[in-house]
C-alpha cells in the first residue's frame, strides 16, 4: 500500500483498512497505539502516511507515556513536519485519556495513605517540577477535591501557609492530606519536607483542619511522613 500511496490520507485508504472504520465496527480495543494515534491526527506529514507518522512518534518517543510526557514544542522540534496544531491536538487526547484513567482509580474514601497513593501516583511521579496538592477530606473522610496549591521548589520559606488552606476553609474540609513529588524520583523526606510538614500541622490546629499525613511521592514509590513520625509530634521530629 505504501508503495502505490505513501502520501495517502485516512480518507483515501481502502475502506476496510482504515483505522476509524475498523474501530466502529470492532471496537477501540482491536486497533494498535499506532492506529488509534493516526485516528487522532488524521493526515500525514513529511513524506509519511500517518500510521507511519504515528509509528515514528511512538518509537521517537519512547511510548504513549513519553508521548504525554512531551511538551508541544518538543514533539514538533523532534518531529518533522509535526505542526503545533496538530501537536496539541494530540496532546488533548492523551491528557483527556490520562484524566480519565485517574477518574478510575479514584477513591471515593480514603482509609490511608495508600489510597492517597494510589491516587495520584499516576498524575505526579513524572512531573519535572515538584508540585504540591491536597487531598480535602470531609469529616468521613470522603474525598472533596484534590487541588494543586503551589508549584516550584518545596522550600518553606516560599511555600505560603495560607495560601495552602484557602482551598480546605473554602470547600469546607475537616481534614486534608499533603501531597507532593520528588522530580528526582526517591521519596525520601528531606528537612524541608519535614520542617513544611510541621509548620502546616500547627497552623492546621489553630485553623480546625486537621492536617492528616503528608505523601511524598517518587517513581514507583513513596512515603508517608506521618508513619515515619517526621512532623506530625510536638517538634519536627
């Protein structure tokens, strides 16, 4: 087929060989990555079919999760030919697929932090910046949110500790768990992470919140403070 239609778009495949005519009539699960990325971005580029364009940026890539990990400006510089329009609109996919792969994990109740980890274990092990967010719990311990309240360098002197609860006083939390990253992929708690920990559960009492655990969370693991006993008693220890 390449040979005869290297330049050939979905539309003027053979009917049963395009990728959106398969998935409507055997499902999304019978089609490749490859394919369902070349339902997404259409046409080809540079030369290419667009499964050999989809097939390129999987193997340039490293995958659909170098492929999420990517900025729009990476993939264009990295794939010729690749537009910005047609580079957002692939990023698009992937983040609603992403969006929705954590919606199914999420618990509706959090008994520890493992559920916490399980969570957001997805949606923050490969961020490059640390990022810290809340878990807002109601005073069953039903999930509220999960709101991201500060990103950049965890340092306790930048970190504002009321701008940490706007979001719990607002949504009216009874408890909230802190949830941050380690680019460097090792959870491990540093002093920094300790001494914000302890600042925010003293505010947290004044406040009515109770501050609950603190997840950090690395690439494949994490680590919560409060069972290590880092933070969470009268010193920051």
């Amino acid at each position: 087929m390449e040979a005869d239609g290297y330049h050939l778009t979905l539309r003027e495949w053979p009917e049963s060989e395009r990728p959106r005519e398969r998935l409507i009539a055997h499902g999304p699960a019978h089609l490749s990555n490859a394919e369902l990325l070349a339902i997404v971005l259409r046409t080809g580029s540079a030369g290419k079919t667009v499964l050999s364009l989809a097939e390129n940026l999987l193997a340039g890539m490293g995958g659909l999760a170098g492929l999420r990990r990517a900025s729009v400006q990476e993939l264009v510089a990295r794939q010729p030919g690749l537009g910005p329009a047609k580079a957002a609109q692939l990023k698009a996919a992937l983040e609603l697929g992403h969006r929705l792969s954590v919606l199914d994990q999420q618990p509706l109740h959090v008994a520890g932090a493992e559920d916490v980890a399980g969570l957001l274990m997805l949606h923050m092990a490969d961020l490059e910046q640390e990022q810290l967010r809340l878990v807002l719990l109601n005073s069953k311990n039903d999930i509220i949110n999960t709101p991201v309240v500060y990103t950049g360098g965890l340092r306790t002197a930048l970190v504002r500790a009321g701008e940490v609860f706007k979001e719990p006083i607002r949504q009216n939390a009874a408890g909230i768990i802190l949830v941050h990253n380690h680019p460097s992929g090792d959870p491990t708690p540093s002093p920094e992470d300790v001494n914000l920990t302890y600042q925010l559960v003293q505010l947290g009492k004044q406040l009515d919140i109770d501050v609950i655990d603190h997840v950090i969370i690395g690439r494949g693991r994490w680590v919560s403070l409060r069972s290590k006993g880092l933070g969470f008693g009268d010193s920051r220890r």
